[in-house]
C-alpha cells in the first residue's frame, strides 16, 4: 500500500472514531452527571480537527520541488504539527478552566456522577489507546510528525480518560469535588504533550542539528569510505523530516580532478542509501595536505 492510501486510511480511522466516541461520551457525560466526562468528549471532538490538520499537512509536504520551493515541502508537515500542538493546548486549557470555575464558582451545584460515565470511561481508554498504536505504528513507518503528533492526541485522549475514571470513581465514593479535580489533572497532562510536540516542530523548523548521536554515526560512517584521507567539516540539519547534510573530506593532493569528482559522488550515494532520511548532501573536497582545513 502506497503512502497517500495509508494517509487517508489513518484520517478516516482518526476521524470516523473520535466523532462516533466523543458523542458517546457526551452523552455518557450530560446523562450521568459528570463534567469530567463532558470534558473528554471536547477533547475527542477536537481530535477530529487534529486529525484533518495532519492529514492536510502530510498530503501538502508530500508535494514535488517546485521552482518557488526548490527544497521541497517538508516544513509543512512541521506547520502541521505545531498547529496540532497549539490546538491540543487550547482543549487542555478549556477542560482546565472548566474544572477550575467548578470549584471555585460553581461547588454546589456538583453532582456525583452515576455508572455510566465510569462505563465510558473504560471504554474510551480501551478504544484511544487501541487507535494510538494502531496510528503510531504507520507514523513510525512513514516518518510523520504530523501522524506521531496526532497519534499523541490519540494517547492523551486515553489518559484523560484515566483521570476522568479516577475523578468519577471518586466521586461514586463519596467526594464529588474529584470529578471536577479530575478536569485539572487532564489539564495538565494535555499541555504536557502539547508542549512536547509543539517543542519539536518549532526545532525541526530552525535548522536544528541532528543528535550527537546521528552526526558520529555519519561521521564514521563517511570516514570508512574508500579515497575519504580526513573529515573536515560535517554540518546537519533538519528540514521537516528530512536531513541536509554540509560535508568537506579531505582526499589524496595528486589525484586528478575527476578521481577526486568520483569519490565526492560515491560518499553522496552512499550516505543517502545508508541514511534514509537525508534528502540531500553538498560534499567540499579539499587536499589532504591543506594545513587550514574549515571548522
């Protein structure tokens, strides 16, 4: 199966099962008396949205070089994923709010919440949970941000349904103050993700560096090459989910033009072949005996 056939079939699983559980939750929620499981039907709603985005995002970074954009679209995965990050932060603060204006305004007119929610609750945790492995396996696959940002949405959905089991039950016991406190652990947990995703399409949109971890493997790993005397500058960065790589190796001063051409040429191939993610290399040749190689 191509990449576009498993884009629109993890869409149409992420949107077709948030709609079919937030409504159930809703109802769930407003029938058996529980604000917390009202807040988790908005925040299964809003992954309805966080899944058109990503798909919106992937389908668009997927597009050719153009010659307006000659490096190609990747960012755009990137824009999606910040815009889900910021959308995920948005639902934590209502839900927050939500929680907070129970306790502090509205205490008395708490309810403790009846079966159903807590029944609800275990079944959104058992389906959220099932739909984040089932998108992160395909995100991993392809290399989606976008998808891992929206899979994380999934597994935040099943663990604010964790705290609205814990804040229901609670309230069943006899303390209905935890089901609005419930609210503000959900809260938390959410802007904790947001913050995460957000964090890394911000850094993959800067030209950030790859890990030291990355780099010393690239490093040996062009150093082994056949004709590579020395390495004398090695620069990466990210671009969406791809990797530009800035490399001079130092070869043997008396080789001709065209054998120092054709070992540029072979560490390029190479590296691209061992390294799937990196789109693209620009490789400097100096002489091996140059005494001022770059840094």
């Amino acid at each position: 199966m191509d990449e576009k056939k498993i884009f629109d079939r993890l869409s149409r699983v992420g949107i077709f099962g948030n709609v079919l559980l937030a409504a159930f939750k809703l109802f769930a929620g407003i029938l058996g008396k529980s604000g917390a499981m009202v807040s988790d039907a908005v925040h299964s709603l809003s992954d309805v949205f966080a899944t058109v985005i990503a798909w919106i995002g992937v389908r668009l970074s997927r597009r050719k070089e153009d010659t307006e954009h000659p490096y190609g679209h990747e960012r755009l995965e990137c824009v999606a994923s910040l815009a889900l990050g910021l959308i995920l932060a948005g639902t934590g603060i209502g839900i927050g709010w939500s929680g907070i204006r129970k306790l502090l305004w509205d205490r008395g007119s708490i309810e403790i919440p009846t079966m159903l929610p807590l029944i609800a609750a275990v079944i959104s945790i058992a389906v959220k949970e099932g739909m984040y492995q089932y998108t992160m396996h395909y995100a991993r696959m392809l290399d989606s941000a976008a998808f891992k940002a929206d899979a994380w949405h999934h597994r935040s959905d099943a663990i604010s349904s964790v705290g609205s089991f814990i804040g229901i039950g609670m309230a069943k016991l006899g303390v209905p103050v935890m089901d609005p406190v419930a609210s503000l652990i959900i809260c938390a947990l959410i802007l904790k993700v947001a913050f995460e995703i957000s964090r890394d399409a911000v850094s993959k949109m800067l030209d950030t560096a790859c890990d030291n971890q990355f780099e010393q493997s690239l490093r040996t790993f062009v150093g082994a090459q056949d004709g590579v005397e020395r390495i004398d500058l090695l620069h990466t960065r990210q671009f969406g989910n791809k990797i530009y790589v800035d490399l001079e190796i130092a070869v043997e001063s008396d080789i001709s033009l065209i054998d120092a051409h054709r070992i540029a040429e072979r560490v390029h191939s190479a590296v691209e072949r061992e390294f799937p993610n990196v789109k693209h290399v620009m490789i400097h040749v100096n002489p091996k005996e140059d005494l001022n190689p770059a840094v």
